[in-house]
C-alpha cells in the first residue's frame, strides 16, 4: 500500500488507499478549519496578542480606527473582513455603512489595512462592533466583538515642567472671566488658590487641582499640573494659561540669577493637544502668557508672550 495526502473543495483527505485498478479509496477526511476573529482597538504602535485592547474610548464627533489584523486562519489567508454595528446608543443615527474602510497607503507596509476600519461616533454611549473574517474557502468565523464608548471631552491637564534648579515659577489656569493671581474670589487656580470652586458646589469634578507645587528646590527637573475634569463650556471668553516666575532661590541666597526654559503641555484625555515654551527664557517676576483654550471644542489658541506680574496688576507677595 502507497499512503499519501490530498486536497480538494476545501476538504484534506486524511489518507487515501491505492486499490489496484480500482482507484484511490478515501478512508477519512479532516473539514476546513474555520478561522478565528480578533476584534481590537486600533493601536498606531502595533498589535500583538499581549496588547490588544477589546474596550477603547473616544470623543464624541472623533474618529476611532478599529483593527482585525490579528484574525487569522490555521490554513492559509483570511480573505474577507466584515465589520457590523451590532449594537448603538439610542441617540445614535449611524448604520454599518458609516464604517468606512481604511485606505490603501503604500508607506505603511508592515500594516494590514484591509483589517483595518473607522466611524465617527454621532452620540455619547458605547458602540459594540461585530468582525466576521472568511478563508480563502468562503468559511466564516464566529463574530469578535470590540466595544468603543464615546465620551464627552474631559480630563484636561496643563503640565508645566522646567529643569532649572532655584527657579520657582507657578503655572496658573484662569476660568474665563477671571483675573490673574485672584486667590480671594478663586478664579485663577495656582499656587495661593489650588483647588477653587468654579461651578456645582457639590460637584468636584468642575472643580480644578493643582497636583505638585515645586519650587526648584532639591533635585530637578520640576513639574507642576493643573487637572479639570470637566471644564465648562466656554462662550465669549477662553480659559487663560499663564506662567509666573515666582522667585530666583539662587539670586536671593546671593548668587546670579537663574534664567528658566519651561515647557508647557496641555492635554485632553491624555492625548496631547498642545506643547510649547517660551520665545525666550524667563526670569524672576515675569510672566508667560501661553495661550487660551475654548471648550469642548478644545481648541488651543497661542499667544506666548511675556509680561510681568506687576503689569498684571499682581499683588506683592512675599518672596
């Protein structure tokens, strides 16, 4: 007896007897194996098995990428991706064929972009997406499920960082209408007024915090942040960013002064929206004047520029 393997319709014969002048007999057959649906969020630095990520966020009216490229079929190549709503907010308008397909980008090849898919969520609420791949035999997966929330902006934090030692300088977020360095009505958050009531007095989340207030002492670099989570929606008037340098240790103790070469970062869901620094270092008593942000549209508008505090009409202080 000869035993050897064969294939056809999408069938792989186990084994086959050769019967003399009657032909191959088929003793048993194996059926195609259907492949196996992955489902995640998209994650620009890569997918692997480790790192896939079934339940991602987004803003409201902002696009979020999905990706199958971890689908896969034990026999050869998936050939189809079919990705459904399965489930929408009940405000939501959409159909399955806002999801639109990536499109074909040659600099990107290590990428898989028939996997790979996009919606701009219409409304707040979670939005569970279906995946159903195919093998080059027409065999289905079972679906994969990915859930993708969309939220209302939130999670602003203004982050000021500086790497000069002596030099204590105070990042200030003013609510719109408010005044620099007004700690007595609380509408500018800094140093002197680190977490004012701006809105609903039994709602802390409008409320901002000012988290770490160095002041250039001991080891650098320094880091100073201001969170809101939910900032109000901003009419006439933007919030306000400034920098204040507040005092040179190093020229009080006798020394020289201490020139300071801030960086300042705004973000939104931890995704950067901004970063910038001065035109030009700063010293003591002066005061950056970094931009304006409105909201919810977040829109950052600079103006970095300098000024001084008493310009501003800043109290004195004691330094």
């Amino acid at each position: 007896m000869m035993m050897r393997s064969i294939t056809f319709s999408g069938l792989v014969s186990a084994a086959v007897l050769a019967a003399g002048c009657g032909g191959p007999v088929v003793l048993s057959s194996i059926p195609n194996e259907a492949p196996i649906a992955v489902a995640a969020i998209f994650d620009a630095e890569g997918l692997d098995a480790g790192s896939a990520q079934f339940l991602g966020y987004t803003i409201a009216g902002e696009v979020a990428t999905l990706d199958g490229s971890l689908s896969r079929d034990n026999e050869g190549p998936i050939e189809t991706y079919t990705w459904t709503f399965d489930a929408l907010p009940d405000d939501s308008l959409l159909t399955s064929e806002d999801l639109v397909p990536a499109e074909d980008n040659p600099e990107t090849e290590d990428v898989n972009e028939a996997a790979l898919l996009s919606f701009t969520p219409d409304a707040l609420g979670t939005y569970r997406i279906s995946l159903v791949v195919t093998d080059n035999d027409e065999e289905p997966s079972e679906p994969s499920l990915v859930f993708v929330q969309a939220v209302p902006p939130s999670g602003l934090r203004v982050r000021l960082d500086w790497p000069e030692t002596g030099a204590d300088l105070d990042v200030h977020l003013t609510t719109p209408g408010g005044t620099y360095f007004d700690y007595e009505n609380g509408t500018d958050c800094f140093s002197w007024n680190p977490n004012p009531d701006w809105g609903d007095g039994s709602l802390a989340l409008d409320n901002p915090e000012l988290e770490g207030d160095a002041d250039g002492v001991g080891a650098g670099p320094y880091r100073e942040s201001i969170f809101l989570d939910t900032p109000a929606d901003t009419e006439q008037e933007e919030y306000l960013i400034r920098v204040h340098y507040y005092s040179d240790h190093n020229e009080l103790l006798g020394g020289s002064t201490t020139p300071a070469t801030p960086t300042l970062q705004v973000r939104v869901l931890d995704n950067v929206i901004t970063e910038i620094s001065p035109s030009a270092p700063l010293l003591k008593g002066d005061v950056w004047v970094v931009g304006k942000l409105s909201w919810p549209d977040r829109v950052f508008s600079s103006i970095n520029s300098v000024t001084d505090h008493d310009t501003l009409g800043g109290p004195a202080y004691q330094e």
